[in-house]
C-alpha cells in the first residue's frame, strides 16, 4: 500500500470503500439488504473527514 502513503504526502486522499450492494438499477433483482447511494455516499464523506484509509458500508 505505497500508493496512498505516496499520495498523501501530494495532500491527495485516497480511501478504500467497501459497500455491499447498492440499491440502483443494476441490483433491483437481488433479493437482499441494500445499501442506499446515500449511505454510501455519505459514509466516504466521513471517512474522508476522518482521515481513514478504509470505510466498511452494510445496510
């Protein structure tokens, strides 16, 4: 994981979202829990914030 430890010294984030499924389009076959955009969204807001590397998202 150089890369991230490259870029930060750039002043660039770089964060690692882990999301389940997404409710969109694509997804409205499967039949289980679904992270809204929103959600996700707004988790990798506050990661960022946060200065955290990654960022797990589950419904």
């Amino acid at each position: 994981m150089a890369f991230p430890i490259e870029l930060r010294a750039h002043k660039t984030a770089v964060l690692g979202l882990h999301v389940t499924f997404i409710d969109t389009d694509m997804t409205n076959g499967v039949v289980m829990k679904k992270t809204s955009p929103r959600q996700a969204a707004e988790a990798a807001l506050v990661g960022l914030e946060a200065n955290m590397e990654e960022v797990l998202v589950a419904p």
